[in-house]
C-alpha cells in the first residue's frame, strides 16, 4: 500500500465515524443516505444484498427490516455472523450460489435488492467499469426476476460505457430510476449508486433480457461487434458473456 493511502485511509472521517458507531464500513453511510433520501427498504422486507462483505450494508438493513425481515447477503469474501442476516459465501454469477441464494429466502418474495457489488480493481480503469456494467447487468438478470411488483432495486456501478444503456434497460422496467452520488463516496470516486423504485408488473412485458438490451446498445456505438451470432467481439475492456 502507499503511503497516500495510508494517509487517505486514516483520515477518512467517514471510516472514523463507522468505528464510532460500531458499522463495518465506511459503506454503511452511502446506504443510509440512499435510505433517507429514497427510502427503498421497510419494517419487514426481505432484502438481498450482494457483494455485502464485510457486513456494513447488512447491519444497516438489519436495522432497517426489523424482527419480522429479512436480510441475505451474497460475498466472494467471507462475511461475520450477524444477528437477523444469512450470509452466502461465493460468486453470484455461479448457478450453484444463485440456487443457493434463492433457496434462503425460504419462498418469501424479495422487497428490496441492494447491491454495493464491485469488481477486483485491476488498476485500468477502461477493464474495471467494463467489469462493473458486466457483474451488473448480470446481477440484473439473475435477480430482477425474484423482485417482487413494486420492489426496489439499488446497485452500485462504475461511471462509463454501457452505463446509458444500462440505465434505459432499468427504465423500462422500473417506474423511477435515479442516479445517486452519496456525499460519503470518495471525492475522486467515480462510481454511482443507480436506485430504481416500483418494478413494474411483468417487468413492463418484456422479453429482451437486460444483458440483450446493453449488449445491442454497445454494437450500435461501435464497442462492441455482435453481427455473429457464434461470437461477440469486444473492442474495449469489455468482456463479453453469452448466454447458453
Ligand atoms: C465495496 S465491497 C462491499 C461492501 C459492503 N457493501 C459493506 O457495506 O460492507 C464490494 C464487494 O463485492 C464483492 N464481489 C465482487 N464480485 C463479486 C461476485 N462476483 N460475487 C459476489 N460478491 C462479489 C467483493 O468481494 C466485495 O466484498
């Protein structure tokens, strides 16, 4: 680590105030300035948080969902016990973890997914948003399916391309969509929270998946070439999923 970071790191006054307060992250405050500004969980939801380690997110939807809620979070990395929290270790793309995570909700319907996801930064930025829209989009297919009607969908996602598309995508499928810069993000930070309210009945009635929409959106704008159907050419950092 460097010795900028270090400096950063100890007088984050955000980190201060997480320890203060006895929250595991920093992160804790960008979901509760989401909450009071959109108020996207009640007393009693079901919440899934993915990419929730070390528990920040969590403990704040804990809070949030009360006795009768529900809050299980989804990490690559290990995640302490809490009180009120089930926690998944592994990757939300694999199937195995995604069966998993639907089975511990124990067939109730999901009210709210929150998701401060985000991928190993590789140290180039062009590879890391493209990463982040890909996790995303992903995120958005495997789980906008178990939202309830009318249930929220919040995630964090890397400023960039493919981001526009994104958002039209969430568009058409929830009533209001919002673009969100918590004042507790890092200053230099270039990513954003996308907070979409109301999913609609049915999705809207659509049948193109979201990765579809995003992926048909890149080829328009050159990013990628998708004029084969065997095989998708990314022309950037991006990497390119085909579904089987
Ligand atoms: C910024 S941290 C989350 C912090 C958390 N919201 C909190 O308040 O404690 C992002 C997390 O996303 C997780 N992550 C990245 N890719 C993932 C994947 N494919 N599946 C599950 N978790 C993933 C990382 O392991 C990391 O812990």
């Amino acid at each position: 680590m460097s010795k900028r970071w270090y400096s950063e790191h100890r007088s984050d006054p955000w980190r201060r105030k997480a320890r203060q307060e006895g929250y595991r992250a920093r992160s804790a405050f960008k979901l509760k300035e989401i909450q009071e500004k959109f108020s996207p969980i009640r007393l009693g939801d079901a919440v899934l948080d993915v990419g929730c380690a070390p528990g920040g997110w969590s403990q704040v939807a804990c809070e949030l969902v009360g006795n009768d809620g529900i809050v299980v979070g989804v990490d690559l990395q290990t995640t302490s016990p809490m009180d009120g929290a089930f926690f998944i270790i592994g990757d939300i793309q694999d199937k195995i973890i995604q069966d998993a995570t639907r089975e511990a909700f124990q067939g109730r319907v999901i009210n709210t997914i929150i998701s401060d996801i985000s991928p190993d930064i590789s140290g180039r930025y062009d590879i890391d948003q493209a990463v982040s829209i890909d996790l995303v989009t992903m995120l958005c297919d495997f789980s906008l399916p178990l939202l309830n009607p009318g249930g929220a969908f919040i995630t964090k996602v890397f400023q960039g391309p493919g981001l526009d598309a994104l958002v039209r995508a969430l568009k058409r499928r929830f009533s209001k969509v919002h673009r969100f810069s918590p004042i507790s993000s890092r200053n230099a930070s270039s990513e954003i929270y996308l907070v979409c309210k109301n999913l609609k009945p049915h999705h809207g009635g659509l049948i193109q998946t979201v990765g579809d929409e995003i992926l048909d959106s890149l080829a328009k704008d050159g990013i990628v070439d998708n004029s084969n159907d065997d095989e998708i050419i990314a022309k950037t950092g991006f990497s390119v999923h085909r579904k089987d």
